[in-house]
C-alpha cells in the first residue's frame, strides 16, 4: 500500500528549522536558514495558511504574493499540535512524542488532546521535556518574547512550546503586531514569536474560501506590511505557518463507523483528515486493513505505521506507545470521522486538515529584512 504514497517534499519538516534559526541569526551563529546576523527578528506564525491557500487568495494578500516564499513544509501530521512543538523546539515529532493532534496511550489507557487537553502546565512540561528555543535562547542571554491572545497565557501547550518566554497577551491582531513593533524597536537583542490563530479558526468554522476568511487575510497581509516597512537594519521578520487547509462540504464526510464497529476498537485519535485507528486485537488488523481498502480506498490511503516509515514520513524507531495499528489519511476532498470517538462539534467543521497532500503541508516561509 505505501507504493501509492507520495514522497515527502523535498523541504519535509523545515518548519523545524525557522525558530532556531531565528535565534542563530540574533546570536550571529550558522543556523539552518543561513539567516545573517540581526540584532532582533521578529517570528511570525500564521496558524493555517498554507502556500496553496495564499497562492489561491492572491487579491487579497498582495503584499505576502509579492514575496517570495521559500518552499517549505511542516511535518506529517500537518496539525498545530505537532508543526508548534516542532517549531518551538527544533525537534521532529518522533523525538517530541507531538505525532498527533488526539493520541491514545496503550499504557496509560488515555486518550490526550496533545493541543488543548493539559490539566495543567505542569503536566505538559513533563510530557514535553525536550529544550525549548525560548530556553536556548534566555540560556544565551537573549531575550525571547511570545505575542499571543490573552487567552493562552497560562495554557499548558505555552508552556510545552514557549518556556521562559515573556509572555505579551493581546485582544486583537493589531494590538500584536503594534506590540512586536515596540519590541523591535527597543536597543536590547530579542527573538519574538508572534502567533495569528484567527485565519485557522476562521477556517474551521467557515472554510478557507469564505468572505470572514479573505477578510481576516487582507488585514493581516496590511499588518505584515506595514511591520515589515518599520524595520530598521539592524531587525528582521520571519513569516511562516504549521500547515495549510482543505474545505470539504459536509456532503463529503466518510463515515469510518460503517466499516468498523466501535467494539473492535481501543480509541481514535488523529484529525479530520488523518484518523489514527488504536485496534482492542492488533491480529484483525489485517482484514480490517482489506475492508479499509475497499470501502474507502478510493478517497483515502490507509496504511499501517510501516507504510509511513517505508515511505519516508516516520523513521524506523517510532517506538512509542502511541503510535496507531492503523491510519486513514484523506488524499481526496473529504473529512473522516468515527461518530462513536468524534466530538459533535468536528462534525459542523469546514475547513480541515492533517494529511499528506501539497495543500496541507506546503507552508510559506517568507524573510524581510535580511
């Protein structure tokens, strides 16, 4: 079955590879983006635009379109959970243990929301121990800055991603972007992560191709240029995303339950788009692969996690306990749900994502300033 996988893109798991670079550019060390030396860069993270979704909405971001992108790509699965931990650490998510946005762990017998499921920071620091950029760089005596809504202050996955930082809650996007203005502004050495949720929420609700979301998009284009016009010599800006968006009319909606009755399985994890299947008896797993493949082989790969290693996706040691028997990644426009596992709200989204195709893991990863 791994036969009919694409290959990775080329660029595979560059997103990995932007903040630490960003530090290495304040720092003046070789970093892997070969970015110069810059007193202060300014980091900006796009939660959903994908390169095919600002190509698409060209009119509406002229001044991103007017500049180049390096072609780049988060990890697989294209998910916020695993492209930010990624980008926070500069580590892949086999070594994170991020390999999802919902995880089942057989020896805990826990399903963990690994984005919004922390009972505290705690308990997301010690799931996430790895070093964070934000360390690295506080270590190194550079001040590191997160400018986010308000509203993920004290959230465990801050706390997984951006440790140490000195945290900017803000109300709007233009209170972000004014605010990573000052910060450049000032005479210290900085790294500031900014975060725009609004494009990706607006996709799930309404889709990436409605007027709210065009809408959100030529504000933030005239934000980015606008900052990026105030840069002096001695500052820069970084502007990349954690994936990209697929719309699927709710028409299009395949339901996993029809094949596979819920007494066979332990849990679902995974995302809309890449369904992560945890077997109660790993030995049906190769007729349900058979009666996978069948039903909904035509809009969908379904492979088991050797099918991703052989294909170049995960490495040979993904030997952690949360890995699925089996996987239904969408390659068509649809959504994939198991009712008896999915939350009623997932039902009513529009815009997805989490698979392997161009569109969602094509990411823009756009430099001014240097």
């Amino acid at each position: 079955m791994s036969s009919m996988l694409p290959a990775p893109p080329k660029s595979f798991g560059m997103l990995g590879d932007v903040l630490i670079s960003a530090l290495g550019s304040v720092l003046g060390e070789p970093n892997p983006l070969n970015l110069a030396k810059k007193r202060s860069v300014c980091v900006i993270l796009v939660d959903g635009l994908g390169s095919h979704n600002l190509k698409a909405s060209g009119a509406h971001a002229g001044f991103l379109n007017s500049r180049a992108s390096l072609p780049a790509s988060c990890f697989f699965p294209a998910t916020t959970a695993t492209s930010i931990v990624s980008f926070a650490t500069g580590k892949p998510p086999w070594e994170t243990k991020f390999i999802g946005y919902q995880v089942y762990e057989r020896s805990t017998d826990t399903k963990r929301n690994l984005l919004t499921g922390w009972a505290s920071q705690e308990e997301a620091r010690l799931y996430q121990p790895l070093e964070t950029v934000s360390e690295m760089a506080i270590d190194k005596g550079i001040e590191f800055h997160t400018v986010a809504p308000t509203a993920y202050q004290d959230s465990g996955f801050t706390e997984a991603t951006m440790r140490g930082s000195a945290f900017h809650g803000t109300k709007s996007l233009e209170e972000r972007f004014d605010k990573a203005k000052n910060l450049l502004a000032d005479p210290k050495p900085k790294v500031i992560y900014l975060y725009v949720p609004e494009l990706d929420q607006l996709a799930h609700a309404k889709g990436w191709q409605s007027q709210d979301w065009l809408s959100k998009l030529e504000d933030l284009d005239a934000e980015v240029s606008s900052l990026d016009k105030s840069l002096t010599k001695n500052s820069a800006v970084v502007l990349t995303a954690d994936h990209g968006v697929v719309d699927v009319p709710h028409a299009n909606h395949v339901y996993i339950d029809q094949y596979i009755d819920k007494e066979t399985l332990l849990n679902v994890g995974g995302d809309t788009r890449a369904l992560y299947l945890y077997l109660k008896d790993p030995t049906s797993k190769e007729s349900l692969l058979q009666e996978l493949e069948s039903s909904v082989g035509d809009s969908c790969y379904v492979l088991t996690p050797k099918n991703l290693v052989d294909a170049g996706y995960w490495p040979d040691e993904m030997n952690l306990d949360s890995v699925p028997d089996i996987l239904i990644l969408a390659k068509k426009e649809v959504a994939l749900y198991h009712r008896d596992f999915a939350k009623k709200k997932s039902l009513e989204m529009i815009g997805h994502h989490g698979s392997i195709t161009q569109q969602e893991m094509s990411i823009p990863l756009i430099k001014m300033g240097y």
